[in-house]
C-alpha cells in the first residue's frame, strides 16, 4: 500500500532561519566590539576618542583635522591603523597599545550570552581588527571565554583588517575553517561581502551607522540581517537542541 512521501523524511529548513544555521553551520565567527557588547557601554567610543588623539599627537593636527584623517583612512583602507601604515610608516604596535589604554570597567558579566553561546554545534572563533590582547580583556569582562575556541586578530592577518580579502584567506588558512559550514556575525555591513564571496553564511547586526540592507549583498538567504544578537543566539540555540 501507498502511504505517500516518506513521514520521516528531513525537510530542509527555509534558508537564512534560524533552523538552517543551526544545522548547516559549525564555525561561528564573531566580531568583538559593539558586536559582543551592546554599543550603549560606550566602550569602542573610548578606543575612538584614543585613535583621534593618537592621529593627532602622530601627524600633529588638531583634534578636528586628525578626526578627519582618522575617518578617511577607516574608509579607505579598513582601518584607521592601515592607513597610517600605509602612508606614514606607523608603528602598528604603538598605535594598538595606545588606542587600547581603555576602561574595561564598562563592561558587565553576560551570562545569558555565555549560555547561548555554549548552545552553539561546533566551535566558536573571535575574529577582530584589534588585539588579543583587547579580546581577552573584553571575553573577562563578559565572562565568556570559554565559549570559544580561538582568538584571530589584526597580527594574525599580517596588519591586514576586514574587509580585505588576505584577511579573511589568513583566517581559513590558520583555523581550517570550511566557508560552506561558517558564518561570520559583524555589526559592520562592509565587512560581509568578502565573507558571502568565499561562501560562508553572514549575519549582520544592524547598526546606526549602515541604512543599507544585507540582503543588498546575497539574495539566497546566506545573509540576514538581526537586531538582537541574544535573540537570534537563543533561537539558533533552540533549534540545535530540537
């Protein structure tokens, strides 16, 4: 007798839910900063007072003019750090030491956070364009460390910050990353299209600073766009544990 299709047959989840993230991916790339924290701690705003300082005292311009170098540099080479490289020789390890000098005290412990990270399948990686160091400082704080496996930072990528693409070839090079079973987490929209291009899923964490869509930038549902990161972690969660 004909019973029709087979009721034990796995249907494939709508792409870019909650449910194909969870089945699909097993390398869980997160930014650090106002992506791990909420902007509202007004951490990154210190890291950003100290980059104009540093520009100025560095180029000797007034605080206005060396925001205005900062700005322009972050636009066109990804990072304020790069474009000093770049056109004045910079001492990176200066600049990251100085513009890190920050009050972690801001920060609070996240429980909830560690715990939906934990519910995560497969390993979980740090990728930021600043330090170590500062990731370290920052996962203390939160007190969520032991959520993940790896830290990549801006030394690891030879200087090179997202978005550009020797920067994301050194990740999967040094972790052994497969982009089909990946997603990269960012708050900053510029950061993804390198990561859709090698094939990993992204997730976009607006932000006030991008008004363009994510869906701009991959139309298969390989990229979504959320506004609370606790939110989509829990139901990721809870897909992985159905």
């Amino acid at each position: 007798m004909n019973h029709g299709p087979d009721a034990s047959a796995t249907i494939a989840p709508v792409p870019g839910s909650p449910a194909d993230f969870a089945r699909n991916v097993r390398e869980w790339i997160f930014d650090l900063d106002n992506t791990l924290y909420p902007p509202s701690s007004h951490l990154f705003d210190q890291i950003d007072r100290r980059m104009t300082a540093f520009i100025g005292e560095l180029l000797g311009l007034p605080p206005e003019k060396a925001r205005a170098v900062q700005k322009d540099y972050f636009h066109r080479y990804g990072t304020s750090l790069r474009g000093l490289m770049a056109e004045h020789g910079a001492d990176p390890e200066a600049y990251l030491a100085a513009v890190h000098d920050v009050d972690y005290d801001v920060l609070a412990p996240d429980p909830a956070l560690k715990a939906a990270l934990l519910r995560l399948p497969g390993r979980r990686i740090v990728y930021t364009n600043g330090t170590a160091r500062h990731a370290e400082k920052v996962m203390a704080r939160l007190g969520i460390a032991e959520a993940f496996s790896a830290i990549f930072d801006i030394r690891d990528a030879d200087f090179w910050p997202k978005p550009h693409p020797a920067a994301y070839d050194a990740l999967i090079a040094r972790e052994g990353i497969d982009p089909s079973r990946a997603v990269l987490v960012e708050d900053s929209l510029k950061n993804l299209p390198p990561a859709t291009a090698l094939g990993m899923r992204t997730v976009w964490l607006r932000n006030r600073r991008d008004t363009a869509g994510a869906e701009l930038f991959d139309p298969t549902g390989r990229t979504v766009a959320i506004d609370d990161l606790q939110a989509w972690l829990d139901a990721v969660g809870a897909c992985a544990d159905g």
